[in-house]
C-alpha cells in the first residue's frame, strides 16, 4: 500500500510522460521541480505515519497468563498491559517496550531474583505494583533492575513495595525515576535491606519526585556523574540521600523527615545543594565530608523536640566514611524528649563551598566545623534559636562574611545605629568557655558559676584574650528566610 502511493501518486501528479518530461533550455521549469519535492514529501510523512501506526500495538496481559511471553512476542514500540489483579513471576524486558498496568495490576517476583529487569535501551516500565524481589544484598535483588544497557529507559508512576531494593539504576546512563512510590522492607535489620532508589555510574541518570519510605538510605548514589536528583521525599530511613563519588550533579527541592541524617554528602565535587529541607532529622540535617567546590544555597534545617527512643533504639553509632562515630546514648533521669537534629550542619573535611541564604533553626548545635576544613565561605545564612550556634574547636581565625555581608544569628544582641542592615559590631558564636566544655564536658557543671562569669566578662573587654575561632564581622539584623516552626505533616498511603 505504502509503496504504491510513493510510485504512482507523484506520477499521476504529473501526467503520463513523468516529472522530468518538461524541460526548457535553463532545466527543470520553476513549476514542475516544487511540485514534485512536496508531493514527495507528503507522501514520505505519510508512509511514517502508516508505518508507525502498523508496528505499535497493545498486547493486553490477563492474571494467569505469562507476561514474560508478551513481553516476547511484542515488538519495539508496542506497549504490554497487564490487567488489573496479580501476574505472578519475575521478567525481563529486553526489548524497547512499555510495560505497563491497569489500575491494580500488581506484578510479584516471586521472591526470586529482580522482579522486573530492564535490559533495553529506552524501554518503559510506568503505572505498576512491583513486589516479591529476591532478598540477596549482594546481587542486587530488586523491584526494578534497570542494567546498563537500558540507556534512556523510563520508570514511571510505579508503587513498589517490600523489596530489598527498590529501583536499581546500574550503568543505565540518561534513565529516569520518576513519580514512584517505593515502600522498603520493614520488621528487619537495617543491614538486611537496601535503598530506595540507588544510581551507580549511570552518567545523566535523574531521580525526580520520588516518594520514599522505609528501608536503609532513600537515595543512594555512587561512582557516577552529571546526575539530577530533585524534588523526592523521603522519611523513616538512614540516610535521606547518601551521596558517594557522584560529581557535577544536582540536589535539588527534596524533602528529608524523621530520618538519622538528611542529606550525607560525601567524597564528591562540584555540586549544587539547593533548596532542599531537613525536618525533624535525629543526627545531622546536611553532612559534608570530603565534599568540596560546591555551591549550598536556599536549604534549611529545622529540628525538634523528639521521643528519646528514637537515639535509645539506634544505639551505639558506628563511623563511617571517615567521619567519627557517636559515643554511646544514654538518657539521663526523667528525660523523655531530645532536641534533634543534634547538629543542623556538620563539615568535616569539606574545602572551597560556598554557603549561603540558607536556615539552620532549632538544633543543638547549629553547625560543626572540623577537620581541617578550609577556604568555605558563609554569607547571608540564619541560625535561629539552635542552643549552640556553631561548634570550633580549631585555633585559626575564621571570618564568616563575604565582601560586607555576613550572617543572621539569633542570640545577636546587636545594635544597627546606621540602618544598613548590619549589626555595627563583630559577632562572635563561642568563646573560651565553650572551648572547655567541648574538650571537658563535665566542667558544665560549673558554667553558672562567679569565675566563668567573670571570665566570660573579660573576654568582652579585652579582645586579645578571645582564642581563635569563628568570627562573623558584618553579621545580619534580620533573616533572610523566615524561620519554619512546623513543616506540613506528610500523608502516607502504607
């Protein structure tokens, strides 16, 4: 059919001596040589049209048959679907298809192995219940394994539920997450489990408005590049997002609550940190670890009172990564609640950031600055009501302004008697006193006592006996971003 309009059309067009019939001495007329380029160009989009209509095709998959031989008999282009109720068996697209679902079509692994495999370029996997993956940590058993010859492929709109990992980006380069809900195993050991989605040396990957929940890490990326990860929420794990080895990359608008820390960020360079929220996070709401040239802009971290089960239960924290671990939590007489996050910001070998407009309100510490960290610059940040704004142990002079402009800091009693928005003396987060009680803890016992009083007095009249530390010379009036007392409470559909 196709090829008959391609031959004979352009010939009737013209009549029966042909398009190339009339001539005069300059060539082809002006009328006859147009004509026949747009009528051969209707007739190409046209044979597309027809062709593409000819090869996509919808297989319908009812419960009880195997969708693993739909998958098989499809052909690039065509799009399985699974009727609603539960197709048992784990499969592997191998083929660029879109495997999809009828509102409750669930898709169960068995307990064997990945429940779904993704193994061709550009494939779909959108609108489906994945679950019953294998629960070996080591192979990798997941919901939906998309393996690095899946360049380009798409896992859409899914709910998986009670996998050992959830979605596995392994070497798919430009492959996308989006808009699934993964609910990870729950009533077993951390150890025994994986992450949400985790992405490794999948250059381009994306990871976009994701729900997660339960299980080790929300997000987990290693050994890859020039990935975005932007606009997920995640709750009740270890790790909101758990970043390794992962360079010129995006984190961006994501939402970390009730996790051990938020955002852990860690041996990577050249990031952008922007807009994300930490919410009631016990540990740390942003950790930097060897995490440098970076630009951490419009964050915030906001703590609150929290059961003291929630640092009971977890015990003694182990170090990982190099940074030091917990000592081990007691709870003292009566104590049922505890401030948390006990560090809104935590740096530990972090060099050349830049830090600014960003809110760190009601930790413990507001941020912890050690490790030989070096060459950061913080400008325009608030650190609202956190009990100890910042935490140096470190004996070299660090100014925290930039070209003028500094940070807004709470317990500032500071006056502006010019009206530029800038306090018109230096301010200074800690003093000797604070030096003590962070080497020697049990000296609190003194801290409202007439000699650290006096002391205290005498650091404010003369300068020279401050040690070094952290000095903010052009500190703000005002905050930049209003302080959150309570962020929206999440709706969960377990």
């Amino acid at each position: 059919m196709v090829v008959l309009l391609l031959v004979v059309l352009p010939r009737h067009a013209y009549g029966n001596a042909g398009p190339y019939a009339r001539r005069t001495e300059k060539g082809l007329t002006d009328m006859v040589l147009p004509r026949l380029f747009r009528t051969a160009g209707i007739m190409s989009l046209l044979a597309a049209a027809l062709c593409a209509g000819a090869q996509a095709r919808q297989i319908d998959v009812a419960v009880g048959e195997s969708v693993q031989a739909a998958i098989e008999k499809a052909e690039p282009g065509d799009v399985v679907r699974l009727r609603a109720g539960r197709h048992e068996g784990a499969v592997v697209i191998d083929r660029a298809i879109e495997l999809t679902g009828e509102p409750g079509a669930v898709l169960d692994g068995l307990g064997t192995g990945n429940a779904i495999t993704v193994n061709a370029p550009n494939a779909i996997v959108r609108g489906l219940e994945v679950h019953g993956s294998g629960d070996n940590l080591p192979d990798l058993h997941s919901g939906i394994f998309v393996s690095r010859t899946a360049t380009g492929a798409r896992v859409e709109n899914n709910r998986l539920i009670g996998n050992t990992y959830g979605i596995y980006l392994h070497g798919a380069a430009d492959s996308i997450a989006i808009g699934n809900e993964v609910l990870g195993r729950r009533g077993v050991r951390m150890a025994e489990t994986g992450s949400g989605v985790s992405v490794w040396n999948a250059p381009g990957a994306q990871v976009v408005g994701n729900t997660i929940r339960y299980g080790r890490d929300g997000i987990y990326t290693n050994a890859s590049r020039k990935n975005i990860f932007r606009d997920n929420v995640m709750e009740d794990v270890r790790f909101a997002v758990h970043y390794m080895y992962t360079d010129d990359s995006a984190v961006i608008g994501n939402v970390s609550r009730n996790n051990s820390v938020g955002f852990a960020i860690m041996y990577t360079n050249r990031l952008k940190i922007l807009n994300n929220v930490s919410e009631g996070d016990r540990d740390h709401g942003l950790l930097l670890n060897y995490a440098n040239s970076s630009i951490i802009t419009g964050n915030r971290v906001v703590g609150r009172m929290q059961p003291i089960e929630r640092w009971l239960e977890a015990g003694l924290q182990k170090g990982e990564h190099g940074v030091p671990g917990e000592e081990k939590v007691e709870a003292s007489a009566g104590e049922t609640a505890r401030l948390g996050p006990e560090k809104c910001v935590f740096i530990y070998n972090a060099n050349k950031n830049k830090f600014s407009e960003n809110s760190f309100e009601n930790c413990s510490i507001g941020i912890h600055f050690t490790a030989g960290s070096e060459g950061n610059a913080m400008s325009g940040n608030s650190f609202i009501n956190n009990r100890n704004q910042v935490k140096y142990v470190g004996t070299r002079n660090l100014d925290w302004s930039v070209d003028g402009r500094g940070n807004y800091w709470s317990d500032n009693p500071a006056f502006d008697l010019d009206g530029d928005g800038i306090a018109d003396s230096p301010y200074r987060p800690n003093d000797l006193i604070d030096r003590v009680l962070w080497t020697v803890p049990q000296a609190k016992i003194l801290i409202n006592s007439p000699a650290v009083d006096t002391i205290r007095w005498a650091q404010t009249q003369f300068p020279a006996l401050l040690p070094g530390g952290v000095v903010d010379s052009h500190p703000l009036m005002k905050p930049l971003l209003k302080p959150t007392a309570q962020l929206k409470e999440s709706k969960h559909n377990d």
